[in-house]
C-alpha cells in the first residue's frame, strides 16, 4: 500500500509546527508487528546559510535516506515527521530497536555537518501516531479546505470574490439540528434544507445552510472551526462545505 502524505500546521510549546503525516495507517493502527516506536531528530541548515528551495531539498533527501536505510535494516515503517524550532524529528514503528545505532549512523555521516540524536521505546498501541501525528478533526477539515482550493485552481477557478458556500451538519434528533440552525441564522447563514436520511441511522437527520464567503485558505480555517465548534456544542457533526466552480471567480 503506497503512502498517502498529509502536512498541516500546528503549535508545539508555543512554536509554530508542520506536520506531516501518512494518513493511509490511520485505518491499519496498530500494525501489532511493529511496537516499537524509533525517532531521529535533526538539527535543519541555518535558513540564512541555505535558501529556501535548496532547504526543502535537503529536508526531502534527508527523509528519503532515513526512511530507505531503516525500512531495509530494520523493518522500519516511516508514520511521520515534525518540523519546528529549526529542527525535524522522524517517527518510525519497527519491529524492534536493534541495529538502530548502526542504522541512523550509516545514513547521518551523509550529512556530516548535521546534528543529530536518536531513541527508541516501546508504543504497541502507536499512541503518538494516533494521538500526536494524526489531525484532528478540525485538522482534517484544514487539509481538506486546502485540497478544495487547489482543485478548484485546477478548474480555472481564480479564487477572486466572494461566493455562496453549502454547509453541511448531522443529528441524531430534529430538536438539535433546528436550535443550531437558529443559531446560524443569526450569524447570516441561510436555509438549504433540512429533512431526515434514512440511510444514517446514528445521526439522520441532515441540515444544509449556505453564506457567501471570501475564498482565502486563512479565513475559511477559522470558518470551520467555528462551525465545528458550534456543532459539537448541539452534539451534531459538521460534515464540511461544497461550492461551484466560478471561472473568472466572479460572485453568482
């Protein structure tokens, strides 16, 4: 199964964070034949010594040597990397800690100039996967508004303007789906419907609203967030927004 990356950003300690994450496990974890969890981090070229494209360069070189070597010298699956505070820590889940000094010391005297540490301890249940790499929900929402921006690029839409977006939530009863619908009314969004599925037993009930909004990938972060926020507050699920391509991404 081929790896399906995903990046977003973050906080660590207080300091922003990127995160990049093969999303492809999340239905796979634990993979019980790999509990143990091996890390490597490094110390990134001074951003004023390299510039930014060679930078990336290096960073993708660097993950693509560690994650060849340990997969051929320990069975070492590659989950995740985070890169913050002028450093990049990779994440593996091996099927044991043996020959990792050999290993990271084979592929880092590459990088001579480079600092490094390396640890390994026992994660069967692949916690830090689960609960540190892994998005969150309103994580995920983020990688998806970008992917939704990109797409619509593709489509020859310019992005320019606002535009109606379709917003859509799910109850498990009509009570919770209508007080959250009053409570978007008041914040400017209107009506699309709102009626019951059959085909969602848990939560059947299905409200669509819409509000012309600016495309920009900051603003709507913040949009949906709200919007989740506002969903688990009725103990409902947002499911996300859609909108029409705009060639020219003039309002309609």
């Amino acid at each position: 199964m081929e790896p399906v990356w995903e990046y977003y950003d973050a906080e660590i300690d207080g300091e922003p964070a990127v995160m990049h994450v093969d999303v492809r496990l999340a239905d796979r974890a634990p993979v019980n034949e790999l509990p143990m969890l091996v890390w490597v981090q490094v110390v990134l070229p001074d951003e004023d010594a390299l510039p930014r494209k060679a930078r990336q360069e290096w960073l993708d070189l660097l993950e693509h040597s560690l994650a060849q070597y340990l997969a051929g010298r320990m069975q070492a699956l590659l989950v995740g990397y985070v890169v913050w505070n002028q450093k990049a820590e990779f994440y593996f889940y091996t099927p044991s800690s043996q020959h990792l000094d050999t290993a990271v010391h084979a592929v880092m005297s590459r990088f001579a100039t480079t600092e490094y540490s390396y640890g390994g301890r026992s994660d069967a249940a692949w916690e830090l996967y689960v609960h540190v790499l892994y998005p969150n929900a309103y994580e995920l929402l983020c990688i998806r508004n970008r992917h939704l921006l990109e797409l619509l690029r593709q489509q020859g839409d310019t992005l320019h303007g606002e535009r109606l977006l379709d917003h859509w939530f799910y109850f498990a009863d009509e009570a919770r789906g209508r007080h959250l619908l009053e409570t978007l009314e008041e914040e400017g969004f209107s009506l699309g419907e709102f009626r019951k599925e059959d085909e969602y037993p848990d939560q059947p009930w299905m409200l669509s609203v819409h509000r012309a909004e600016v495309m920009e990938l900051e603003h709507l972060n913040e949009l949906v967030g709200d919007l989740l926020d506002l969903a688990e507050e009725f103990q409902g699920t947002y499911d996300g927004w859609e909108t029409e391509v705009q060639p020219g991404g003039q309002f309609r």
